[in-house]
C-alpha cells in the first residue's frame, strides 16, 4: 500500500514539474498552471482585477474555506482595487506590500512554493509582468473551542485541553510560559499532506543534545501523510520492539508547561489534540498534575496507589493461578476450600477460565469505547453484572475468578497514562501463560526479563528507569513520593540557568 502511495506521488511530482520551475511573467498563464495542477477543484477561487486596457493585471486565487474570505475581501482586493495605475510592475509589488494590511507577506518565484502555499490556505497574488508573487498568510482552519480534557481529568487544577488547531495550541502553553527564552521551531512533514509539525523547548533549560537529536529524527521521517501525533511516534521513539511507551502524549497545556520547565521537548501536530513530550521515564508516567495541586502527603499517597495498581493489574491474575495450581501450600486452609468448592464445578482449568475472562473484559472494554455513549454505559453494566453472574450460576467460571479480573480491571482504570495501561494488559496474558506452567517461580523469572529489558531502554538516550536506575540521590525527591514544592525546585547552579520546577504528567 505505502509502495504504490511512494510511486503514485512521485508520478504526481512529474506532473507537476521538476523542483524550482519558475513563474511567467503573465498572470494568465500562471492562473492556468495552478488550476491544471489543482486538477480544476472546485473550491479553487480566482479573480481577475483590470487595470487600464490589461484585464488580466492582477489575479488572486484562493482555496475556499481554509482562508479567511472577510480578510481578503477588506485587506486584499480593496488594495488591489484603488492600486495606482501608473507605476511598472515593480513599483506596483512594492505598493502593494505597503498598502495590504496584512501581517505575512512573502514573496515566491518558484511554482511549486506557490501549489504549497496556496493547498495550505494563503492566498496568492499574481501580478502581470512580474514573475514573482506575492503570498499572504490568510489560513482559516475551522476548529472546536476550547473544552475540558477527555481522558486526562483531573478535580482541581486548570480545565482547559488542546484542540485541533496548531497556533491555539501552542498560544495555551505560551500563555503559560511568557518568557522571552522560549522557542518554537517548525517544519513539515508528510510528502502529500504537508502537515505542519512545530518543536517547543526552553533554551538554557533543556539540553542542546536531546534538542538536536528530535530535529535529527524527524527530518528522518519519510512517509505520504501524518494524519495524528501517534504517525510521528512511532517513527521517533526509541525501543521499537517494547509495549512500553517511550514517547509521552497529553492533552492538558499544564502538563506541557511543566514538563518544558524540566527540560523535555514538546512536539506539536497540526490536526492533534495530543502534544508529544520527550524524552519521558517510566516513574513520570505515574505522575499526574493533580500531584502538584494537592497536599504534599496525599500527593505522595495518590502515586503509590498508582503504582501498586499497576503491579496489582500486571500481576494479580498470575498470581492466583500460580497459587492455586502450583503453591495451595501458600493459600489458607480456609480460603483452599472455598476455591476448591467454587472451582468443582469449573470444566475448565483455572489458566483457560482465566484466559477466557480476560478476553471477555477486553472484548467487553473495546465494545463500550466504540459504542455510542448512551449505549456504552449500558453495555458495561450488563457486561459486568448480568453476564458475569449468569456466568458464575451456569457453571463456566467461578465466582474467584470474577472478583481477580475484576479487580485487575479497576486496578489498570487507575493509572493516568493510557499506553502504560496497554502494556500491562499484553504482559498480563504472558505472566499467565508463565504462572500456569512454572508457578511463582517462573513469574519471578519472568519479572527479571522485564525488568533487564526495562533497564536496557532509553528515551532520547535518558534511561527508562532514571532516577531509580542509575540511582539520584537528589531526584527521588519527585520520584515515587512528592516533596513540598519549596524543596523540589533545583536551585541554578553557578554560571548555568538549570533552576526548574517539576511539574510532570
């Protein structure tokens, strides 16, 4: 599929005309290339202003509804209109340039610079006998308001999440951070779509090194169209073979904010709600901004929950399964017989029983998210209670069970990063298939793997585990619990601006 895309585009290319053709000096004639490489669209506008006996002096063209009509129709063709008639063509560039009230004005000589400018909403004005023309910034991209966050909520803290509209995102981080070291550097990328992709980091904050090495992998993305912020992930994170997430994506400006004043790189998609950050660690992906607006000691208390939730929803079911298939020794007399007696009539073993719970739950996650909302909230309830009940009277499953796979379930709900969630859940099942065949043994042997594997990764070339492993005295601060504010902020050190609040997600 992406092969045939490869060479259809490339055939386009041809179409359009080696690199850097330049214009002609004929309005007319350029109008008449642009609309034969637009294909005649049919929001392709164009208008003729006459000036004198030349009917075709000026010509302004423009795609419909990604421009700003009002703004051409009062700073463009008014100009256009009481232009003087008496000045040559070169003359007349310059005032126009002068008389447009709008703020970017460029000028383009190339005709593919031209096909790009206009495909992404300027507008362009071709001027007669001059083979250049004049290019204004008039993008008008529809775009939702402003709204709370979807999937990263918090009680207190600011409300507000990004949207799909590149400058309104980065105008909600700026607002945040008004300093003058900020910086914003773009580019693009997609060989079809042409998607604006924008780099945010605060100079003599993050490091030159991390700086250079996303420049250096994006520039490296090769592909026809970036359609969200995961296309570009998956070209730059590091570990292409990990279920753990190496990349950070949010939703919430704040988190931006803070993560910038740590010293990580935010990356911003056009047509994305989701921000990039990097590099990130495996503890920041525990951390949620409603840390930093709450009491020290419940903040602290907040991410240890995350955390055991974590190791609840990964383990739990291996361990039940280990514990009575391989060591009823460890499980309570007490306790044994109520398994046992559950499990009797069970046709199943206690791995498949296990298996076939985990699917279900999935299955049953994966309907609700596709679901309509008003019928996703009923699905859930009848999967959960009447099914699972059913389930227990007919004899399939026991009830145990229900109560470990629900509990997991919960326990994997409670953590604040999404693909942190999803790799648990694909470790799960192997951890299952582990503890049905070695016990508790094979799951302790299993967590090593995953634990070398953990330590062997690097996020733009921070350690994945970084400050547990290698161990920072001073960073566990803000590791597994929260300090007070005053004694997490990093005092500059002499002769370098590193004083930075940590505020993370």
């Amino acid at each position: 599929m992406w092969k045939n895309s490869r060479l259809k585009q490339d055939k386009s290319k041809e179409e359009i005309g080696s690199s850097n053709t330049p214009l002609e000096k004929s309005a007319k004639e350029n109008v008449e290339r642009v609309k034969k490489n637009l294909g005649g669209s049919s929001d392709l506008i164009t208008r003729f202003i006459k000036q004198n006996d030349n009917k075709f002096a000026f010509a302004v063209i423009y795609i419909d509804g990604i421009t700003n009509k009002r703004s051409i129709e009062e700073h463009v063709l008014e100009p256009l209109l009481t232009c003087n008639s008496n000045l040559n063509a070169l003359s007349l560039k310059d005032d126009l340039e002068q008389s447009i009230s709008i703020t970017n004005i460029k000028e383009k000589g190339c005709q593919e610079d031209v096909l790009l400018e206009i495909a992404s909403g300027s507008t362009v004005i071709f001027i007669d006998g001059d083979s250049t023309a004049l290019v204004l910034d008039t993008k008008q991209i529809e775009s939702r308001s402003i709204a709370e966050p979807t999937t990263q909520t918090v009680i207190r803290g600011p409300k507000d999440s990004f949207t799909e509209n590149l400058r309104t995102n980065t105008a909600l981080v700026r607002g945040r951070i008004q300093s003058p070291n900020l910086r914003l550097e773009p580019m693009k990328i997609g060989d079809v779509t042409n998607t604006a992709v924008e780099i945010m980091y605060i100079k003599g904050i993050a490091e030159e090194s991390i700086v250079l090495e996303v420049k250096n992998r994006l520039k490296k993305i090769k592909i026809d169209g970036v359609l969200e912020s995961s296309y570009v992930e998956d070209f730059i994170h590091d570990g292409k073979h990990t279920p753990f997430p190496t990349v950070q994506n949010t939703e919430r400006p704040d988190v931006v904010a803070g993560n910038l004043l740590e010293g990580k790189v935010a990356i911003f998609i056009s047509g994305t709600p989701y921000v990039l950050i990097v590099p990130v660690t495996f503890m920041q992906l525990f951390q949620s901004p409603e840390d930093y607006y709450q009491n020290q000691y419940i903040g602290s208390f907040l991410r240890l929950l995350r955390l055991a939730a974590y190791f609840l929803s990964l383990y739990a079911p291996g361990v039940y399964i280990a514990m009575i298939t391989h060591h009823q020794a460890l499980v309570p007399t007490t306790l044994l017989v109520s398994i046992a007696a559950q499990r009797e009539p069970i046709p199943f073993p206690a791995v498949i029983e296990a298996f076939i719970m985990e699917i279900t739950f999935e299955v049953l996650r994966e309907a609700g998210i596709r679901m309509p909302r008003a019928v996703g909230s009923a699905l859930s309830i009848v999967g959960a209670l009447i099914l699972g009940q059913a389930a227990v009277e007919a004899g399939f499953v026991s009830a145990s069970m229900v109560i470990i796979v629900s509990v997991t379930a919960i326990a994997s709900f409670a953590l604040p990063n999404y693909n942190l969630a999803i790799a648990a859940r694909t470790l799960r099942f192997l951890l299952l298939i582990v503890a049905s065949y070695a016990g508790l043994f094979g799951m302790l042997a299993a967590s090593l793997i995953i634990g070398m594997h953990m330590c062997s990764l690097r996020s733009f070339g921070v350690p994945y585990l970084y400050p547990i492993s290698p161990f920072k005295v001073n960073e566990q601060k803000d590791a597994l619990i929260r300090f007070s504010l005053q004694n997490i902020v990093n005092k500059p050190t002499k002769g370098k601006n590193k004083g930075k609040v940590k505020i993370r997600n």
